[in-house]
C-alpha cells in the first residue's frame, strides 16, 4: 500500500511539473507574438477597444488619457517616405507563394520556376527616416470596422492581392462577393468587421470594345472621357478608403468621345479623325475620375490617388520580344524618370493637385513612382507560366511578383492611414477644446 501511494504520489508531481512546463512555455510564445505582433487591447467590458492612435514604439495605446497620447514619430511625420532607396532586409518576405492563396497564378514567380529568390528581400528607406514594415495586427485594429475599396487596373488587383497576403499572418478574409464576376471582388475580416472591395475599371471612365482586334491587334476602345464608369462610382459611396489607379491601359489604341462626340483618338486610324497622345485621354480620365467623387454627396472618405507605376521592358515592346532580366534594384543615381513615364506621371500629379486644392474631399497621394522605377527585377517576365505551357503570353514587365517589390505599398498605406487617424483625432481634440471655451 506503501509503495502505490509513494507511485500515486510521484505520478501527480510529474504530472503538475508537465503542466508548469507547458504554462510556462505558452506563456514565452505569448510574449514573443506580442512583442512582434503587438495584440489589440480590450476594456473591462471584453470588448475590443479602438483607438488609431500609435505610439513611437508603434504600440497601439487604448484607454489612455488625452493628454498622454503620443503622436506617430515626429521625424516620420515630417518625412517624405516616397523619396529613397532599396535597402536589403533578411527578414523578408513575410509569407511565401505556399502559404497565401491569393496571389494570381501569373503572379507566381516561385511556382513557376523563377531560380532566384533575393529580388523578395528589400525593404524601402526613406531619405532621413525609416519607414517600419506593416504590423498585420496594428494595421487591421486600425481599420476595424472600415472598408477599403481598390479602383482601377490588375496593378490594383496585383495590390489588393499583396495585401491579403500580409494580413494572412493574423486572419484570412471570407468572400463575400455580390456576383461570380472576378472583376468585382469583395472579402470581409470577420473578426475585425474590415472589408476590401476591388472594381475593375482599367480606364476608370465608361467605355466599350469597339473593335476586338484593332490597328494594333490590341483592340479598339471607345472612351467616353467625360463620362465615370459607373460600375465603380455608383458603389463608392460606403468605402472609408478608396485607392485609384490607371495607367497602363490608356497606352492602348483608343477612340475619345466628349460630350458623346468623337474628339479624337489614341492611334486609330480612323479617316477624319484627329491622333492626340496618350497624355490627352489620361488627364481627362483622372479629372473625371475626381470629379466624380467630389460630386458624391454621401461619400465621405478618403481618396488615394495611386500614382503611375513604370514598366521595366527592355530589347523591346511588351508585344516585341521586350523583356525584363534584371537581378537587383537600381539606385536611385542609376535611372531616371523620363519619356512618357514622366508624362504620365506629372499628368496625373496635375489633375491630383487640382482636386486637392478645392477641398471638398480628402485626397492624398500614394505615390509608389519612384519606388518602383527602381525595382526592374520584381516582376514576373516568364516566371507566370510553365515553359511548355501552350499559351499566348508575353513576358511580363508590368506586374509584380508575389511575394516582392509591391508589398512595401502596404507600409506606404499603413503609414497614410496612420496619419489620417492622427489628422482625425487632431480634428476631435480641437473641437473639444473650442467647445470647452464656449462652455
């Protein structure tokens, strides 16, 4: 009896000292998620606390006093965070092309082949700051509750899908698309009541295919430059953000309509009618485009214009054998902006400005020009299919590998949201103040 009490005995020590080895090592897990995650806060009613104010050690602070609030860093505050270079970073990427299933098959760089994996492993530095890599967890407590909606190309989707991909490390979204249609997406954050929209619109005014094949075998578009494509501007009204882009598609041939009235073309090579450069189309989709969202009464959020982002096509045209072969960034002294890059560019820049200074709405500009002249080696080029694969694709110079280049947008976007939060609670204090004074 002795001797099975003393077995009984032993057993529920070892037993008690299992249960303080696992305690104590869930306990270290749980620090070292929170001190690389920061895990959002709750109140005493266990209810999640919002608060999009960030503190220098980038911390979400809640239940603090007014007065205790720290802003986002100053020096980050005052930074121009799109003018720098491409610095290494080992601790990229954050996912892989196996443990994210949103990124585009032509996009699968990895999948299909690509024999090099350092064009993943640069983070963008800002001249005079550092710009921190987006906190999955931080970012989605900030837009808790919000909706974000993509406007434009497949770089937007290409975007979007980058995005997904980062907050996979905390949750995946859900489908919660209206239609089957692939270019009107939408997917919703459950536990954080955050939705993302994506509206294909690549000419962002309405328009049709006039002609399937076209002087360039391309197709011919007729666009009604006047006119917003209302399958996106008759949706916007419920999104907190909205990021806008267009670009590429203007270069396709193209016939303009003002007023329903043909004012001329993008290399139509139509009789009678007058050739206009492509800048021509461009400024007035864009000014289209903005009015219409300044014309939305009932759309109250913020506008981000995405700025044009250049192809890396080299020995040639997309459509000329042009490719893109190169294994590492340039610095910003090695390349320059210029040709109809910068036409486009300063093009959009103008109707952005215009927009902006009427302030009606919020518009800001994300501008990714710069950052991304300089990344010649994050795109797919071949790397989007199988070699023996019996398809009519060509090297692709324009869209970005996933993981790669394109997921520092969304350190550009954390950061700008975290500025409207600051703008937003500025806003409240003061307003609190001159009530106080009025009291």
């Amino acid at each position: 009896m002795a001797f099975l009490h003393f077995n009984k005995t032993r057993n529920i020590i070892n037993t008690t000292k299992n249960i303080g080895l696992i305690t104590v090592t869930a306990l270290i897990l749980l620090v070292l998620i929170r001190l690389n995650y920061p895990i959002p806060q709750y109140n005493n009613n266990s209810s999640p606390t919002y608060n999009p104010i960030l503190s220098s050690d980038n911390i979400l602070l809640s239940n603090r006093p007014a007065q205790d609030i720290k802003t986002t860093d100053e020096k980050l505050e005052k930074c121009d965070i799109f003018t720098g270079e491409w610095i290494p970073n080992p601790d990229a990427p954050y996912y892989t092309n196996t443990s994210c299933w949103a990124i585009h098959e032509h996009q699968n760089c990895m999948k299909y082949g690509r024999p090099d994996s350092e064009f993943m492993k640069w983070k963008w530095k800002p001249d005079g700051c550092d710009l921190p890599v987006l906190n999955p967890f931080q970012f989605l407590d900030i837009v808790r509750d919000k909706s974000l909606a993509f406007v434009g190309d497949s770089v937007g989707r290409n975007q979007m899908q980058s995005l997904i991909c980062l907050l996979s490390r905390v949750e995946y979204p859900i489908d919660v698309s209206p239609t089957t249609d692939e270019h009107f997406k939408r997917w919703k954050y459950v536990n954080y009541n955050f939705t993302i929209a994506y509206y294909w619109s690549p000419f962002l005014v309405r328009s049709n295919e006039r002609d399937p094949d076209g002087p360039t075998n391309t197709g011919l578009f007729n666009l009604y430059l006047d006119e917003p494509d209302e399958s996106w501007a008759n949706q916007i009204d419920e999104f907190d953000y909205v990021i806008l882009n267009a670009g590429h598609w203007m270069t396709r041939t193209a016939v303009y309509y003002e007023h329903r009235r043909i004012v001329g073309c993008r290399y139509c090579q139509l009789p009678n009618v007058t050739d206009l450069p492509t800048t021509y189309g461009y400024r007035r989709v864009f000014r289209t485009a903005l009015k219409a969202l300044i014309e939305r009464e009932n759309y109250k959020g913020v506008t981000f214009v995405r700025t044009f982002v250049p192809s890396h096509f080299e020995n040639g045209q997309w459509n000329a054998g042009g490719n893109c072969v190169r294994r590492r960034p340039w610095r910003s002294n090695e390349t320059v902006l210029e040709g109809l890059n910068m036409e486009m560019y300063m093009t959009q820049l103008g109707e952005f400005r215009a927009a902006e200074k009427r302030r009606e709405k919020r518009f800001r500009l994300l501008d990714t020009t710069q950052a991304m002249l300089l990344r010649p080696d994050g795109h797919p080029s071949r790397y989007g299919h199988w070699p023996n694969e019996n398809v009519t694709l060509y090297n692709d110079c324009v869209h970005w590998c996933l993981p790669g280049p394109i997921d520092s947008w969304a350190d550009f976007l954390m950061h700008m949201i975290k500025m409207e939060a600051q703008k937003w609670y500025n806003e409240r204090s003061l307003q609190r103040g001159k009530k106080k004074k009025m009291q």
